[in-house]
C-alpha cells in the first residue's frame, strides 16, 4: 500500500535500539493501514445488499439524504424511482427460492447497468428497489422511469427472466421534502 521513508540531511550510523524503533514504527504504521483497510470493508459491507451488490437500504437512505440536501442547496429537483417486481410470491412458491434469488441478482446486474453512470440504484429489501435521480423534475423522471422499466424487461427476459414490474414515483420537492416523504410518495 505504501512506503515508510526515513531521512536525515547527515549521513548517520544507527545502533541496533534505533532500527528496533525504526521497525517498531513502521510496524505500527501497517497495522493502522490495515485497520482502515477492514474499517473500509465492513463499511461497504453495511451500505451493500449482498445478493444484488447494490446499495442496501441503509446505504440508499444515506445517498438519498446526500442527495436531497444537494437538490435543496442548489433549488434543483430529484426524482426518487421505487420498483417492485409484482407477484415476486409467486414466482418463488413456482420455481423456487433460488430462481427467485437469481432473478433479483440478474435485476440487480441489469439496474445497476442501466443506473451506473446517470443514478444510484439499491435493493431495498425483497422485491422492491428504488432509484435516485439527481436533477430530473417529475416529467423527465416519468420518461426515465418508463425508459427504466423497458430496459429492465428487455433486459431480464434475454437472460430468460420474464418478469412484471412497476414503478412508482416521487420528486422534490413537489412530492415531499423528505427522504422519508419522497420514499412514501414513491411507494
């Protein structure tokens, strides 16, 4: 990860106590990188949903406050998407609790595809997903949202996942001025 330099403007002989502080030090400096490193980890590991690796509910609450009180300081509107896979009961009582936890990974491949470079996208808990658009009022998100739900169709019934799925949609600050409004109203 790094290098630990030591330097001196005079040339110098060290004794052996001061190569002993020397290594002592550096000894140190690697067990608190490695700390921040697991620090990291298990960071990414609470904000993430472990089955789709997308945001978790925890980690979407956390990007929706960010981003709201981003569209607050700037007067600029965002859209919160919720999706919902309909009928998801079924589709496990069908074919299975491991089909149904292959199609959410593949929605999660999918979302996250179509998000990655424009939205931040997160499994909120069993079938339901949601979107945060930065900047788009309720008609562009409409558009988006549509445009949303064909990709993901399109996308899941090529890997052979014939799915129905709907959308609800909220934005601020019409529709609430609150993470939690916004997720209501979306719902």
């Amino acid at each position: 990860i790094g290098v630990l330099v030591g330097t001196t403007r005079f040339p110098r002989a060290y004794d052996h106590r001061q190569a002993e502080a020397a290594a002592l030090l550096g000894a140190h400096a690697a067990a608190s990188i490695d700390a921040a490193v697991a620090l990291s980890r298990e960071r990414h590991s609470a904000l993430t949903d472990s089955l789709t690796s997308l945001l978790n509910r925890r980690g979407f609450d956390e990007a929706l406050e960010r981003s709201l009180a981003l569209a607050q300081e700037s007067r600029r509107p965002l859209s919160v998407v919720v999706l919902d896979c309909d009928d998801f009961k079924d589709v496990n009582d069908r074919a299975g609790h491991d089909f149904g936890d292959a199609l959410l990974r593949e929605l999660g491949i999918v979302l996250d595809r179509i998000t990655a470079s424009r939205a931040c996208a997160a499994r909120l808990g069993g079938d339901e997903f949601a979107v945060i658009l930065e900047g788009v009022d309720s008609e562009d998100a409409q558009g988006g949202a549509d445009s949303l739900l064909d990709e993901l169709r399109s996308g899941l019934a090529d890997e052979g996942f014939p799915v129905h799925l709907s959308a609800g949609l909220a934005t601020y600050p019409y529709d609430g001025a609150s993470p939690a409004q916004l997720k209501r109203s979306a719902d």
